[in-house]
C-alpha cells in the first residue's frame, strides 16, 4: 500500500493540486460565512438534575439574561442637573431600537397588589424631567417611601443604577453587540458631562464583552501559532522555501476547520474558537518529521522523486497512526453528553 500511494501521487501531482485547491477554495468560503455564537452555552447535559432545576426556575420565575445594568455613584445622584440628565440617559436608551424597558430613579412604576386577581399592578410614578429641585425632592422621597426600589435601583451610600431590559429576539443575536455599544456611548457621555464614573453589568453586557474577548483571542491564538509554526520551521531547516510550502499546509488545514464548522451548521464558541491554532499546532510535526525524512533521502542518492517516494512509504505509516490516535482523542468528545464538547470533538477529530 504505501509503495503504491508514493507512485499514485507522484503520476497524478498535478491533478492533485487542483483538486486540493478546489477544495481549499470551497472550504475557505464555507468559512467566510462562519459566525460567532451569541447564546450561552450549555455545558451541563439535558438530564442532569442541576439544569432541569434551572428550567424549573426560569419557568416559575423567569430569566435576567436579559438586563443590562449601568449606575454610578455620586452624592449629587438628586441634583436637578444630574437628576435631568440621568432621565435623559434613560430616555436616549429606551429609543435605541431592541430595547423593550429601562427602569431608573428617572422612569420607575408604583406596585401594588391585585389582591382580587392575585396579581401586581403597576402604575406610572411622576417621575420623567423635572423643572424645579422641589419636583426632584419629591421623586426622591416617593421611591424611599416604596421599600421594594431600596437596593434595586438605589441605596443609602448615594448609589444608584439603570436596569435595561433587552427584546428577547436582539439578546442572543449580532444585534446585541451594537446595541451594548450604543449604550455605551451615551453612557459615556452622560459620565463625561457629570464627572462620574459608570459601572456596567448585567448578561448581555458580561456576554458581549466574553464574545469580544473569544474574537480577539482568536485572532492572537492563530497569529501567534502561525509565528511560532515560521521560526520553528526556519530553525530546523533554515530555508524559507520550506517555511512557505509547510505554512502553506498547515493554513490548508485551518481553512478546512473552519470550513468544517460551517458545513455540520456549529458557531465558533470559547472551545471552537481554539481549534484552528490547534490544527496549526499539530500539523507543524508531520511537515517536520516529512522533510526531515525527505532531506536525508536526497542527501543518500540525490534523486528527488526517488527521495519523495521513500519519504511517504517509510514516514505514511507512522504518521497516519499517530494522527489517527489523535483523532480518536478529539472523537471521544462526541460521547460526551454536553454539546460544547460534542460540536470540538466531531470538528478537531475531522
């Protein structure tokens, strides 16, 4: 078999290339298209107990992984000036499109109970914009009269925050993104224009900046890999032909992963998001332990289709193995009952 592979390459090399560049050419545009995942991953497998308490949870009481929260802290948070420009904040963030309620000291509701229909009304405060320091004293007293907005949406240290609620169909799409950062600017600007410092929080917050991090990180990963792969190369061999056709292999590779993801329908998450450093990592031996073999071949008898031939029957084998072993190693993740795993085992394992 592996005197008859060596041949079969050597006739057809040509052919080969074009057919491998068809497939590059395909599998890079399948990758263009790929995407991050915008959703939390579920680590925990559909039966575990702790996740179907979690449902159970969400059903009864709902889910927050939809309310960003902003606030600062200031002793002047009932100042007239600052009071109007807080509602203002509230106001601009209210009209950013995908945002479905804010509440704040400028926009909150007084609660009470439906005892007839067990239910809790809310109704308006008159809060908004206010004309005079007087109107603000009274917002002021009227949220510290209602027990329930005590350490919400204000405290006794002079602190205060914004809640924003996000539409369900934005939070775990791209559009989260832009929104958290028009949100961000207007905040920014209403911290500017006040000298305070704002704090943020909240999910959609935590997880665009998580998201921001897994691209960037991404990017570094393969840079860094990539640099790597060239010195260690140039070291061993010292010729920068062999660095380029051995790069060039090993970004075949990683085309070919993230064209992966995309054809089996996966997003790049925080553990897809490592293999195609990975892929880079691990291709560099087999390109080292091929050219090693090929050179001291070409230095016996210096024929380089005899020394090419020799190199893939003695080296095929061993290296076929070694990377079939290490397949299984990533495959064995499918068997695992949580879907991250599952989604990096099947891609690294192909």
């Amino acid at each position: 078999m592996w005197k008859k592979i060596p041949k079969f390459i050597l006739r057809n090399k040509v052919s080969i290339l074009v057919v491998l560049g068809l497939i590059t050419l395909f599998m890079g545009y399948e990758g263009s298209k790929i995407q991050l995942s915008y959703e939390v991953a579920r680590v925990l497998p559909l039966d575990d107990q702790v996740h179907k308490d979690y449902q159970e949870f969400k059903k009864v009481f709902g889910e927050d992984g939809n309310v960003l929260v902003l606030g600062f802290k200031d002793e002047n948070i009932f100042n007239l000036k600052t009071y109007n420009d807080w509602y203002e904040l509230s106001k601009k963030i209210k009209n950013i499109e995908g945002i479905k309620e804010v509440l704040s000291t400028g926009r909150f509701y007084d609660i009470t109970i439906d005892s007839s229909h067990t239910k809790f009304v809310f109704t308006p405060m008159p809060s908004g914009r206010a004309q005079t320091q007087a109107e603000v004293d009274t917002i002021k007293k009227l949220l510290y009269d209602r027990p329930f907005y005590k350490g919400l949406i204000l405290n006794d240290s002079s602190a205060t925050l914004m809640a924003v609620t996000f539409d369900k169909n934005n939070v775990n799409s791209e559009k989260r993104i832009s929104i958290v950062k028009q949100i961000k600017e207007v905040a920014t600007d209403f911290a500017l224009k006040n000298k305070i410092d704002m704090h943020y929080s909240g999910m959609p917050y935590i997880r665009t900046e998580f998201m921001n991090k897994v691209a960037g990180e991404m990017k570094l990963f393969l840079f860094l890999a990539f640099l790597v792969t060239t010195i260690i190369l140039f070291f061993f061999f010292r010729s920068h032909l062999v660095v380029l056709y051995s790069t060039i292999v090993v970004i075949i590779g990683v085309i070919c992963s993230l064209g992966t993801l995309e054809l089996l329908g996966y997003k790049i998450t925080l553990l897809s998001g490592l293999i195609p450093p990975l892929i880079m990592v691990i291709g560099l031996p087999n390109c080292i332990f091929i050219l090693n073999k090929y050179h001291s071949e070409l230095k016996l008898h210096g024929n380089k289709a005899r020394a090419l031939s020799r190199s893939i029957e003695k080296m095929g084998l061993s290296l076929m193995l070694a990377n079939i072993t290490t397949a299984i190693g990533f495959g064995v993740f499918y068997f695992t009952n949580s879907d991250l795993l599952k989604e990096f085992g099947v891609v690294a394992a192909i």
